[in-house]
C-alpha cells in the first residue's frame, strides 16, 4: 500500500476458509508458507520457529510451527484445537480456521467449517484418497460450505506427475458425486517448496489452472450468503431514555438473510402483525438497504411488541414456524446424548428448551453409511433426530440458510455446548 | 445489479457490533475494560455505534496500575465525559495497600501482572458476570484458539482444554453462579484492521501513538520512557529519540518503537513494512516463551 492508492483497502473483502487434512499431510506446512510467503510473518516471530528448529536438529526452518499454539501441544507436538490464523493480501483478508486432522477430531471441524465459505482438504500425493479425505470432504458438504479445494500435497515426492494428480482427481470426483457441494477444484501443490502455493510452479507445466492464493483472492463469494429470503432476528431492542430521541424505538439484530428497505412491509413473528419499515440504521447512520451480514437497527412505523427471540421476515416469505424439528447433529461432549433427553436449545437469538424424541441413525462418516443398529451418540458422532422444541422456531433448511438453519443444544446444568444442529 | 458486499473492515464491524450487543443481551451486569490502548479504544467506538442514540448500557473499567502515562488518563476522562459513559476505576495501588498483592522489586519491577488480581478484585466487587476486552486472536500464539465468549472459573480462570465450542454466530453465555466470561469483540481483527478502520472512521487517538521526542533507554532491545517508574542500572542512560508507541501499557513495561509515523496513514505504512509483532516491543512478554499463556491462565485480560 502506498500514499496513492492509501484507500486501496477499502475494496479488500473477507474470506474465511478452513483447512483439514490428516496428519502429516502438510497441513501446518502449507499454512505456514501461506503466511511466510505473505509477509504475514514478523522478524521475531520467523526468529523462534529458527531457533526450535535448530535446537530439533532439523535442517530447514520448519514453517509448520508457525501455527504451533498451546503449550500442551507443543509438549505432545499435536495440535488439538480450532486455531484462527489471519494474513491478507491486496485483495483480500482471510481468516484461516485451522483445524487437526485427528481421527476424534470431527468435532473440531465441524466448529471451524460453520463459519468458513471455503475449505481447502489436503491429500498426500503418495496416498491418495484415504477414509479422513472422505469425512473432511463429508463435513464440509454437511457444513454447508460453498467452495472445496482439494489440495494435492507433496508433488515433489512423486516427480510432479500427471498421471497421480488426475487419478487422485477422477477418485475423489467419483466419492464426491454424491455430496452436495457446489464448487470443487483441485490444485497440486508442494507445501514445502512452495510450488502452485503463492507462486505458479514451473515443475508441473501440464496444470493449466490457477495457484492456490490466487485463487483464494479470486473464488467469487458475492452469492454464498443468503440474499434472497429476508430474515431478521431481533438480537435487542434499543430505546433511547433521553429527550433528544425520545419515542425512539430499534430493532437491533444482525440480518440472517436477504434485503430490506425502508417502506417494505414486513411481519413479526412470532405475533404476525405487520408493519412497515420507518428506517433502517446503520453503524454510519441511515441506509436505504441493509443486507446479510450487516449489523443494523430497524425501526417500524407501528408500535409492535417485539422483543429478542422475535424474527423479522416478509408477510410473503416467511420461514416456517415450527415446534418439531429434523437435525443432523453433531455431538461435542465426551456425555453422551439420553434418547429422551432434555437440553437447552439456541435458534438465531431465540432460547428454549427441547426434548429428544427420536434418533433415527448415525452416519458413519467415512463411508457415509447409516448405521442404525448402534443409536448411542457420543462425542464426534454425527446422527440424524428428531427434537421437540417448548417454543416455536422460525426455522429454514440449513441448505437454505446457514443463519437460520442452524441450533446448538446446551447442557441445563453444567451450560456447557453440547451439540451443533442442522435443520433438515 | 448492485453488489451485496461488505468490504472487510465493515464485515468485522457488523461482527463486533453483533457480539457486543449479545453481551448486553445475554448478561445481567457486563463491563467493558478500558485500558486507553488502540484496541479498547476501537471496541468502545463499536460499542457506541452498537446502541445508538441510546447510551451505553453497560459501565466502562480500567484498570489503572498507578504507572500509566498522563495522557493516557487525558484522553479517558475527555472520551468518557464525551459519550457520557460511566467509567468505574480500579487501583493497583489499592490493591497493594490493601495487601491483596505485592509490589515486585528490581529493575525490570512492573505492575503488569499486579493488574490480574485487581481486575478479579474489581469483577468480584461489581458482580460483573461479563467483562469485554480488546484482545485479539492475532496478538499472540495462546490467543489464537481463544473464543469470542472465553468461560472463567470461580477464581476467574482459563482453561484452554475446557472451553465451549464456537459455531456459526450461536454464543452460548450461559454459566453458573460465581462464573463469569471474558469477551473478545475484536477477535478476528488483526494490527493492521484497527488502524485501517481509525483511519475509515477517523478516530481521535491518543498523542502517544504518534512520533514524538522523548527520553528513553535502551533496555535488551526493548526502549522504555523515562519516568520515575524507571531505573537506570549500569551502563544505562537516557537517550533523546524520536519514538512512537505501538502499544500503550504500563510506563514501566511498554517498549517505544523509534518512528517517524506523524499521522494514521504513516502509522499504517508503517505496520505495513514492520518487521516486528506488536508485544515484540513489550517487556512483560519477554520473560518467558510462554508468559501470556500463563499469565492468561491466571486471569489475565
Ligand atoms: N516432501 C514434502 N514434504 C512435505 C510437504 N509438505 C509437508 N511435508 C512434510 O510432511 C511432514 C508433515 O507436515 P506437517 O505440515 O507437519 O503436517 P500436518 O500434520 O498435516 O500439519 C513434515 O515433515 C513436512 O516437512 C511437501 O510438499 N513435500
């Protein structure tokens, strides 16, 4: 950035991706160049990871601890949690959800997928699509993430050849047919030299397609949100107590989903009156449109009793309103969930409570089977149920709408999260 | 067709405003800690804008060491009468007098991590169930898996192994009696966003962050202000340079940086081509590969 183009950030946008590989596929490794090859490292920082090296006896500065965290990990050297990592480019910032490719890991990949619009999952080169490329691949599609790159790591170890790249390729297309994802590219790439990471490489003259930062600057991410079905929930209500802006009264939230303007007619539910937009304030004032994921203020013409918990939506495009709700769950505590258990449940800004009513299957998330003759859901299962709310939801599928097609089940006593719920 | 997009310091600004009104949803008696330092400036400004034309429903803290640069405590008062915020402070100094802690001694003495107890002295006295601060996951290696919403234990504890999971925009900041949170609105925001978005909403900043002269020394590479919280042992003497602050903390603790950076825009230049990270230059971090970790376990912001 220089004087002349000093707003050059301005045009920056936001691009939060995950990564997922097994272990010692190269995961922290190619984090790790992203960021040294970024310039996203400082001199002091680029200095520790020399110095472990060195007292490791490695030969070369490892980037792969770069992205080391907790001192628990750096004593047992895994990483065993969702760690966020941030560079940016010209073009645009990204957030980097980096998460351990343990076997009793889903759990964490779930977490870092649920706000990512991309995730890149690593293969080795030498071997190929395994049982972890599949669950990372099943996760993602389940997450709802819009964009997959499957990164083909460790191309210097097999002479940067064609043939084990389309193979690799043809395999992991045929296993993906039947997942839901709407944009899969493939890269080969060597994390360690750098090839096809920030610079093109000239070993593998036969790939025609684009390095891997460029095209994490470039994936179009204008259309993953939601811009179509207008959801507001209201997160709280603001009113004023002094003279200048008394008898004001906003509706704060966060916009789950599509486009509103002063003047449209909306609805609150979960009363069904109706109303029509006064204004819409913005973190700068006035706007004459707010769309997802603008944190704004609306205000209505009609004084309605509408408080936190209550949606926002249009009187023609109402999201459904409902009591019992499908899930796909996904269980992130070592207690295991009770048939007929009780738990705490959160739905945008809205609390309840829910009993488990049925628990129709588990996947097996390396295969994709379901299996029905073990119901016991325990930490990292992934299982289809069905819950009974205490309050009505106002709920679209999760395909729909991550924002309003999304639960987290709650522990009553110990509050802790127990399970991350998609709407079916 | 128009375009639907947010530019980056404006997704960030969406997300702070929509965690920082989560807490005054979520809690009973949230705070939010004010230190004087760029960040807490930046999540303060966000705050505001969250509630608008309302005030802030909720009181600021600082901490104050007792050791703070006086235009730091400048810039408070004239902010917090300007929003008409509430602003509760709590002492260091107290805390020694009431015996709650013990002055360290020595040259590279500091009140740094005197500030954990008071701010839990300061939590438990006030029922505060939520305290918001400006840290971010980019600062520093054990922040990087640190939660919007961090739970603390009883004695205002972190325990990295037993924290909630965090998905889609769901916090959960349910907790039992005695139990309160810390909460990170600037968690995804990096250096170089919170001087952006100072430069986008052309944000008053305190004095200290641009270059001026001042006497210093050169202390193992770390440049302290002179100030009567500072010692010269052998071989030291105070320099006259041209410096700026990268971050403000305690005077006996916060490393200048040498700088000419006279306005924002210099300031993000600067950033741009620093070679080193932010707590680099503070001498706190030093002590030991891990001390944030630890001092975080402990309670710390
Ligand atoms: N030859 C080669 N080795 C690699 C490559 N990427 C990673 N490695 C090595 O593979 C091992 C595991 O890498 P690491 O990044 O720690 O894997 P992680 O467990 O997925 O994070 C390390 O010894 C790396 O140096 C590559 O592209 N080529």
């Amino acid at each position: 950035m220089n004087r002349n183009n000093g707003n050059a950030y301005l045009d920056m946008e936001l691009l939060r991706f995950t990564t997922a590989g097994s272990v010692d596929d190269g995961k922290s490794t190619l984090i790790g160049r992203l960021l040294y090859d970024s310039k996203s490292i400082f001199e002091d920082q680029y200095e520790a990871i020399k110095i472990t090296s060195e007292k490791r006896g490695e030969d070369f500065v490892n980037l792969a601890l770069l992205t080391d965290g907790l001192r628990a990990e750096r004593e047992q050297g895994i990483t065993i949690d969702v760690a966020y990592r941030y560079f940016a480019t010209p073009k645009r910032k990204f957030i980097i959800a980096d998460t351990p490719g343990h076997v009793q890991y889903t759990r964490n990949m779930v977490t870092g997928a649920s706000t990512a619009n991309l995730a890149i999952i690593l293969v080795d080169s030498r071997k190929g699509v395994v049982e972890q490329t599949k669950r990372h691949a099943f996760i993602a599609s389940l997450l709802g993430i819009p964009h997959l790159v499957i990164c083909i790591n460790k191309m210097d170890l097999v002479d940067y050849s064609q043939k084990v790249f389309e193979s690799i390729k043809k395999e992991f297309q045929g296993f993906a047919s039947k997942l839901n994802i709407q944009d899969i590219q493939f890269i080969p790439i060597s994390a360690l030299h750098g090839d096809n990471v920030v610079e093109k490489s000239d070993k593998m003259p036969w790939y025609g397609g684009p390095g891997l930062l460029y095209l994490l600057e470039t994936i179009h991410i204008g259309s993953d949100l939601n811009l179509v079905d207008c959801r507001f929930p209201v997160q709280y209500v603001i009113r004023p107590q002094n003279d200048e802006y008394h008898g004001y009264r906003g509706y704060a939230g966060r916009i789950a989903g599509g486009v509103f303007k002063p003047g449209d007619k909306v609805m609150a539910l979960p009363s069904g009156f109706t109303s029509t937009i006064k204004a819409i304030d913005g973190p700068e004032g006035p706007v004459q449109e707010a769309f997802a994921p603008m944190s704004v203020t609306i205000r209505l013409d009609d004084e309605l009793d509408v408080s936190r918990g209550d949606m926002i939506v249009r009187e023609n495009n109402r999201p459904q309103t409902c009591q019992d709700i499908d899930i796909m769950v996904c269980w992130m505590n070592t207690k295991k969930m009770l048939p007929d258990g009780k738990y705490g449940i959160r739905h945008t800004t809205r609390d309840a409570r829910c009993i488990v009513r049925k628990i129709h299957y588990k996947v097996d998330v390396n295969t994709l089977h379901r299996i029905q003759d073990d119901l016991d859901v325990g930490m990292n299962d992934i299982a289809r149920i069905s819950i009974r709310t205490t309050q009505p939801f106002f709920v679209d599928k999760y395909q729909i709408n991550r924002n309003t097609g999304s639960v987290i089940l709650i522990d009553e006593a110990t509050h802790e999260t127990l399970g991350a719920g998609m709407i079916i | 067709m128009l375009s639907y997009n947010l530019n980056h310091l404006r997704e960030l600004e969406a997300e702070s405003i929509f965690v920082i009104r989560e807490v005054a949803a979520q809690f009973q008696n949230p705070v939010l800690l004010f230190s004087g330092g760029k960040d807490s400036i930046v999540m303060l400004h966000l705050a505001v804008k969250a509630f608008f034309p309302a005030r802030l429903p909720f009181p600021l803290l600082h901490i104050d060491t007792g050791h703070n640069f006086p235009e730091t405590l400048d810039y408070r008062d004239n902010l917090v009468k300007k929003i008409s915020a509430r602003l509760l402070v709590g002492s260091v100094q107290e805390s020694i007098n009431k015996g709650r802690v013990v002055e360290e001694t020595g040259v590279n003495a500091s009140r740094n991590v005197l500030q954990t107890v008071t701010l839990l002295d300061a939590i438990e006295e006030h029922g505060f169930d939520a305290a918001m601060g400006g840290g971010r996951r980019d600062e520093e290696k054990a922040r990087a898996k640190e939660r919007f919403f961090s739970h603390r234990d009883e004695f205002g504890q972190w325990d990295p192994k037993n924290q909630r999971p965090e998905l889609w925009n769901l916090f959960n900041g349910k907790k039992k009696p005695g139990e309160h949170f810390r909460i990170f609105p600037l968690s995804n925001w990096t250096e170089m966003d919170v001087w952006q978005y100072i430069l986008l909403e052309k944000i008053e900043m305190p004095s200290l962050y641009f270059a001026h002269e001042r006497e210093c020394v050169d202390r193992k590479g770390v440049l302290l202000a002179k100030s009567e919280y500072v010692k010269l042992t052998d071989g030291e003497k105070w320099e006259k340079m041209t410096i700026r602050f990268r971050t403000i903390g305690d005077m006996s603790c916060t490393g200048a940086t040498v700088s000419h950076a006279s306005t924002i825009e210099d300031i993000i230049l600067e950033v741009a081509a620093a070679r080193q990270t932010e707590r680099g230059s503070r001498a706190d971090d030093k002590r030991s590969e891990t001390s944030m970790e630890d001092r975080k376990r402990e309670g710390y912001f």
